[in-house]
C-alpha cells in the first residue's frame, strides 16, 4: 500500500488537469492560512492570547498527568506609552516586533511565546521547573536591555518587567487564578524599579508542594 503523506490526489479518470481537483488543494491552502491567521498575532508573528489560552491549559493538564511542571513568564515593556508619545505609534509597533524576535529567538522550539495583548507577552515553559525558566527570562531581560531598537538615527533602548511562576501536579489554581499569580508577581517588578523579574520564593514553593490539598486552597485563599 502506497502512502499518500501531502501527494496531490489524482483525477480518478486519469486526467493531467481536473477542475475539481485543484479546488480542492486551492481550499486545502486557504484552510491552512486561515487556521493560522486565528492562532497568530498580525504585529508580531507570534501567537495570540486565543492561543496561549488554549496552550497553557493544555500544558496545565498535562502536568497533572505527568507531574512534570509548567512555568509561564509574563513580560511587560516598561514605559511603552513614552515611546509611542514621543516617536509615534509606528515607531511603537517596530519595537513590539523587535522585542518579539528576542523573545522568539532566545527560546527552545518546544516554548510557546504569545502577544498577550498591547505591550505584554507570555512565555510558556513546558516540562520546565521554574528555576530553570527564570534564568532564562533573566537572560531574555538582559538581551532586550542591551538590545537597542534602531530607527534610522535614533536609538530607542527598551527594557522589560517580567512575573515567574509554576504550575505543579499539586496545584489548585484554575487557568484563570495561575496566571493573575503570575501578574501579581510582574506587578511587584513594575513597583520594584522595573527591569527585573519576580517570582515565588523557592522556599515557598517547597512549602506549597509539601502541605495538603484542603491547606493548599486555604493558603492560596488567603494570599489573593
């Protein structure tokens, strides 16, 4: 038996041309363009809040499962507005892609980053524990801050705040609940003087993973 794989299928009266045949590779295309025209941001190429969402709970229940952890990355250009203020809207836009090519290019092909929306982004770390995301983080924040945008004879320096967490086989947190954990943790970065990356202490951590179910919810109950 042959394998077809992504062989164009063949006129079945043995035609070199059929009408019918080419509409349907010219729709097949057309389904697969717009499959990622709904996954993928226009701005930056990267993938969209939709996706993110889908992603990450995915990632979520895959580390129920597995009991290997998720960790998400939330990553905010600090003082985004002066530059759109100051340079312009397409100026702005040029830094949004600039940003999303180190974020794209300082990750592993099995890392899914996302535009979250406006000037923020995600970085989902499947199978990763949290310390090893962070260090990479830190060492996306430190390219961004080294890197500058370029506009003709303008050089516009970009830094970026970023919030850490993970989800684990005993986490309580619903998709929702995980990733406000993770803004709680980019705001305290924007209060800390920006430029920097917060996260759950790893003590804390170990506390977290350590205690029951019922003192889980109670502890994260009490916290929000």
């Amino acid at each position: 038996m042959s394998k077809s794989g992504n062989k164009k299928p063949e006129c079945p009266v043995g035609e070199s041309s059929c009408e019918w045949l080419d509409e349907v590779e010219m729709l097949r295309r057309q389904i697969g363009e717009l499959s990622d025209l709904v996954s993928t941001d226009a701005l930056t190429g990267l993938f969209n809040f939709r996706h993110f969402k889908t992603v990450l709970q995915a990632e979520m229940d895959r580390s129920k499962r597995s009991g290997i952890p998720t960790s998400l990355v939330l990553v905010d250009a600090d003082h985004f507005k002066a530059i759109n203020d100051t340079h312009g809207h397409e100026v702005g836009n040029q830094a949004l892609r600039h940003l999303a090519d180190i974020l794209r290019g300082e990750v592993r092909t099995t890392d899914i980053v996302c535009r979250y929306g406006g000037e923020e982004f995600a970085m989902i770390f499947p199978e990763t524990h949290l310390n090893l995301a962070v260090k990479v983080a830190d060492r996306i924040r430190e390219e961004v801050a080294t890197s500058p945008v370029r506009i003709q004879e303008t050089e516009i320096n970009l830094t970026v705040s970023m919030g850490a967490s993970v989800y684990m086989k005993t986490s309580v947190l619903d998709i929702d609940d995980f990733i406000d954990s993770v803004d709680k943790y980019l705001f305290e970065a924007k209060q800390s003087g920006r430029n920097c990356i917060c996260h759950i202490d790893y003590a804390d951590l170990r506390a977290v993973a350590e205690v029951g179910v019922d003192e889980r919810a109670l502890l994260f109950n009490l916290e929000s």
